[in-house]
C-alpha cells in the first residue's frame, strides 16, 4: 500500500472538510494496488445477487464484511492518509464501522439522499459528527457512472432536509485510486449510473469509540482471521479499549481473545484505566 503523505496539506484536508464536509484525497493508489483489490472482488462479485431493496441499488451489488475477505481491504481501511484525518477528527480508538464494496450497475437510479449518522437518533442536529466515511474510487467517478453526489455544508444544518433536486447539489469526481472523505452529518447519495459499464467502489466508515458499529465486526471477521492481523487493524474492529473500560472482555482487555501473549500488556492498560478514572472531573 503507498504510504507516501504530501507535506503540508493536514490542515488543508482539515480545513476543507470543517468549512464543506468532505474533502478529495486524489491518486492514493498506484495502478497494481488497484488490481490487487479488483482480484480479491471477483469471486464475491461473481456469486452475490444484486440489491435487495432500492436503497441498496437494485442493479448494484454490495459485498459487506470485507476484512474477511482479504488483507488488501485492511490495507485500505488503514491507510495513513485517511488515519491521520480520523485521528484529529474521531476521539482514540475509535472503530471501524463498516467495510463494503458497492458496484453500481449501468442503468441504477439515483439514491435516496441520506446522512450516514441518521440512526444516531437521539443526537439532534446540528452535532459533532459520530462517524467518517471514505469511499474509495476502484474505478473512475464520472459524470455519468454514479459518481458520489455530496451538498457541501450540510454538515452543519439542523432538522432542514434537502429536495432531491436540490440545486446545490454536486457530483464528486476523481480518478481511480482516489477517496472522498466526509462526516456522517453530511447529505450525500449515490448518482445514476447512465453508462454502460459499473461503477465499483469500497467504502470504509468509522465510528466514535463508544457508538455501535454498523457492522459488528467481531463476528463478521472470524478470530483466526482477525488474529493474523496487525495491532491497528485489531483495535479497529473492536479488539481495544474505550477508557476506562468500556469494551471489556470478562474485565479484562478483548485482545486475549486473539492474542494469548496480549497478557504482558493487561497492566499498563490497567493503570491507564486508573489514571483515566483518577482524573479531576
């Protein structure tokens, strides 16, 4: 995976998604990267059926609980340039929501406009955002194959609602390789797709340490697989602690259950629980 970082541009990417919502990340991937994700899909998109309802696509597939499929989707979900965004924009260790592939087949409508924090229902906008998502351009995001439709700034509104034709609407369009970034306060939707070939894109969400995950991902990835995986990966699929405690395992860390050898790190973990909860209030 390429891990190169532009000099000088976190507080651009930072700036760009406070002020609109979301901000373009172009050309992250080189083109055998591509290939190596495109490889992994194919025996999943061979088999899974199109889209159950419409929100779905019912001409597009989706292919859910990817870190089960191969390591290249965790590669992606923790890619440097999205993780050091999440870093100043979710509170530690926070998680991985979600981790799909959505191919969107010629001739699919439009999506129904949504915000991707809907069904943290309690919250009332305007908010903080809950969780981040990223969506990954497999192939390239066109004016005519579905590309990823966004309103800028409607991060930030209240209980307004927006028209499904609303003028301010606009098309995200990047190269492949690239990946758009947004709050799950944001209004965006999927376009048509009025080409004659699919769209594919991988979309890893993520979410504040202490919300639940879309996907429960301790069940989706089985414990061998997450077992062979690095540290970060682990901790964002739920393998960590939300301090002081929260996310426990029998109290004690929920890395032992992948990790016999975890053991040697269970003090220091409880003493920064301690010092958490020792903390002036």
């Amino acid at each position: 995976m390429s891990t190169a970082l532009a000099a000088g541009t976190l507080t651009t990417e930072l700036k760009a998604l406070d002020d609109d919502g979301f901000v373009v990340l172009a050309g992250l991937l080189a083109p055998d990267e591509i290939e190596g994700i495109r490889r992994a899909l194919a025996p999943h998109l061979a088999t899974i059926p199109k889209g159950r309802n419409r929100f779905e696509g019912l001409r597009s597939q989706r292919v859910y609980a990817l870190l089960a499929k191969s390591a290249v989707f965790a590669d992606l979900a923790t890619h440097p340039r999205i993780l050091r965004l999440l870093d100043h924009l979710l509170e530690p260790s926070y998680l991985l929501s979600g981790a799909l592939a959505i191919n969107t087949g010629p001739g699919e409508d439009r999506q129904q406009i949504h915000f991707d924090d809907s069904f943290y229902r309690s919250l009332a906008r305007p908010r903080r955002s809950v969780s981040i998502t990223a969506i990954w351009a497999i192939d390239e995001f066109t004016a005519t194959n579905g590309a990823t439709e966004i309103l800028p700034g409607s991060h930030r509104w209240g209980e307004e609602r927006p028209s499904p034709d609303d003028a301010r609407i606009r098309k995200v369009l990047m190269p492949a390789g690239s990946a758009v970034v947004f709050h799950g306060t944001l209004w965006h939707r999927g376009g048509a797709n009025q080409s004659t070939a699919a769209r594919l894109a991988i979309t890893p969400q993520y979410c504040q340490p202490w919300a639940r995950q879309q996907e429960n991902m301790t069940l989706a990835v089985p414990q061998d697989v997450a077992a062979r995986y690095p540290r970060r990966v682990q901790e964002l699929l739920g393998y960590s602690l939300h301090l002081p405690f929260m996310g426990h395992v029998n109290g004690l860390h929920p890395a032992r259950l992948i990790d016999p050898d975890y053991r040697s790190s269970e003090r220091q973990d409880a003493a920064r629980a301690a010092e958490y909860l020792e903390r002036p209030r």
